[in-house]
C-alpha cells in the first residue's frame, strides 16, 4: 500500500508544477495571464455546463477527464501559443515524450489508463475527445471576446483562429460558439445562440475563482495557490486516490463536486481553515456561501442550475459517501504543499501537529484513513523537528 501511495503521490506532487505554466490568454479581467492549470478547471467546468451542446454519444465526465490531463505535458513541454511559429510536429513528439514520463510516475494500471486518455485526447476521433477538443477551442475565445480590456491582438488573433484556423471548425461542430464569437466580433449572422447565451454568463463570472487567493502556498513557495487552481489539483487528487476511499463512490460524481465546490468564493472569498473561526463567524460564512451557491447556479438555465446547487449541497452537508470522500480529499492537497514550502500555513497560523490532526486528519479520516495513515507518517517529522507536537 506505501508503495503504491508513494507512486501517486509522486504524481499528484509533480502535476503541481503546471501551475508555473503561463499561456498566452488573460484571465477576464485582464489582469495577468492564466496559467495552464486553471485553464484546465476552466475547460472541465465548460464541458459540464456545455454538456447539452454535446452529441448523445458523448461521455461528458470522460471528456472532463481528458482536460483534467490535457495539458499536463507543459510541465515538460511549455505551451505553445497557436500564434508561435513551430515544428508543431516536433511539438507533438516532445509531448508524447513528456507524457509518458509524467503517467509513468503513477502505478501501472493507472499509467495505462491517463496515458491512453491522453492520446485519445490528441487523436481527436472519439466522440469524447472531439467533444473535449470544441471545448478547448471555443474557451480561449471567448475569454478575449469577454475580457474587461482585451489586447487588440489576441482579438486579432481569435479573427484568424476562426477564418481559416483550427476553431474555424466550430462551424460545423458547434455552429452556435462560432457564430456567437463572430456576432462579439461585430459580425452578426442572425444566428440563434441563445442556449449558449444562456450559460456563458455563469461560466464567465466562474473566471473570477481564478482571482480568489487561498492561504496555502505552492509548493515551490513563491506565491499563494488560487481557488480555481487549487480546484483542478484536488480533482485529480480525488481521481487517483479514488481507490482508498473507505466507501464505495461515484469518480465521477466527486469529481463534479470538486468542479463546482469552491465556486461560491466567488462571492465569499475563501476563509482559511487555521484561521480565527468562532460558531458566529462560522454561521456567517455558512450563510454567505449559501446566498453565493443560489446566486451563482441562478445564473444558469433552471434544469442545470438546479441539480448543480443540489449537489454542491451535498458535499456541504458531507454526509453522502460521495461527499465525505470529497471532503477529505479537499483536506489532503494542502498539507502536501505545506510540507514542500517548509510550513506554509501551518508558520503562519502556528499551527501543531494535535490540531492538524482535528481539522484535518478527523476529516480525511472518514473517507480516506490510509490516505491519511500514510500522509500523517509523511508530516510528523516536520512538526517534531519544528517543535510542534
């Protein structure tokens, strides 16, 4: 079991480091440029919410998964921007390379099972994969054609990816996307895209997790992690750990509720859990996510907004075996980026081993107690050679 743990582990650590990959897009309020792991939230919450664009045989959750890992090979790679002028096919032999040295990390049945996603993903003919690849192509475009200010030349460049580049297939594929895109652009075509219209207003305002900043650290220590980021990495913490839940569950169900679970910071900012939190202070912020939860599913159309709010209930009232394994897994990711930045939060809020193992092991413990057998044993040296047992 250690060694099998120690093999995802060194995996979910290693997948990390995408967030140190900057992409060429803005987030929506053009602050800065996003960086490919909230990218990746981003495409798998777009696959959910435009999951009634989808084919009827499409696998939506197995498109979710595909994003979740699309990406990971710029860790090794970097992103290539469709602007740079490259040997795309060197490109695509260096991330063949990467990928099958990051999947390798994990044990084999599960290096079998991403890298074999992976290349499905590339290939582009599944039902699945096609589908994962609209999504991936019509997001960046419209998070210029939204942006608060967007540069005149990635406007520019959206122009061209649509005549004539690999987004202009969306107007066979998803003629509402393109057309909807051209009509930002000026260009109306009387095109009805109402039913994208519909949903694009919450995917948008979703964009501000990515402003969110959580207490933890990164890994590497050079700045907070944000909530979207940090949504993404629990995701595939939840996907490769499923097996240790001590109930049976839903993958994919969690994996939904850890899409949508932290939307609602939106609203109410993210409160840290070794923060200053009395009964009063934690009604408040109950109360305040709650108004955010309704507010935010409301901006979708009612037969998805609803089930969505229902289900980010569920794993508040962490009562479901679903839920309780989202709950502890939602505990696990940052106690590893602690103990790789030398404390993080646990410096900052004085934090000692008997009250991690409150707020944090009880929690793990009731979904996932060798998950946190073993990364107890991982932490305990730290806290004794800090003093803080």
């Amino acid at each position: 079991m250690s060694a099998r743990l120690d093999a995802q582990f060194a995996f979910l650590l290693e997948a990390e480091k995408l967030r140190g990959v900057e992409r060429q897009n803005l987030v929506l309020d053009c602050s800065r440029c996003e960086n490919s792991a909230e990218h990746s939230w981003h495409l798998a919450l777009y696959a959910l919410v435009l999951a009634p664009f989808a084919g009827p045989e499409v696998n939506v959750f197995r498109a979710i998964r595909m994003l979740l890992l699309h990406d990971l090979v710029e860790i090794d790679t970097g992103d290539h921007p469709i602007t740079d002028d490259v040997d795309w096919e060197a490109v695509a032999i260096s991330e063949q390379t990467a990928a099958k040295r990051l999947f390798a990390l994990l044990p084999a049945v599960q290096e079998a099972e991403f890298l074999a996603l992976w290349q499905e993903f590339e290939k582009a003919e599944s039902p699945d994969a096609r589908f994962a690849k609209q999504v991936d192509h019509c997001q960046p475009i419209f998070q210029t054609l939204y942006g608060a200010k967007p540069l005149d030349w990635h406007v520019e460049v959206v122009r061209q990816n649509l005549n004539g580049g690999r987004a202009a297939a969306l107007e066979q594929d998803f003629p509402q996307a393109f057309h909807h895109a051209l009509s930002l652009m000026g260009k109306d075509s009387g095109f009805d895209c109402g039913p994208l219209t519909a949903r694009l207003g919450f995917l948008n305002e979703a964009d501000q997790l990515k402003l969110v900043i959580r207490a933890s650290k990164l890994g590497d220590g050079s700045r907070h992690e944000n909530s979207a980021e940090h949504s993404w990495h629990i995701m595939l913490y939840a996907w490769v750990l499923a097996e240790h839940s001590v109930a049976e569950i839903d993958v994919d169900r969690v994996l939904q509720m850890l899409l949508l679970h932290d939307l609602v910071e939106v609203d109410a900012g993210d409160t840290p859990i070794h923060g200053v939190t009395g009964p009063e202070v934690l009604q408040a912020k109950a109360e305040a996510e709650t108004a955010a939860a309704i507010r935010l599913f409301g901006l979708l159309p009612q037969e998805q907004g609803k089930p969505m709010l229902a289900i980010w209930e569920e794993f508040e009232a962490a009562e479901s075996p679903d839920a309780v394994f989202s709950k502890s897994i939602d505990r696990v990711q940052p106690v590893l980026l602690n103990l790789l930045n030398g404390g993080g939060s646990w410096v900052d809020y004085n934090v000692s081993l008997p009250q991690l193992d409150t707020r944090v092991g009880d929690k793990v413990n009731r979904g996932a107690p060798d998950v946190w057998t073993y990364v107890r044993a991982r932490i305990e040296p730290w806290f004794r050679e800090t003093g803080r047992l």
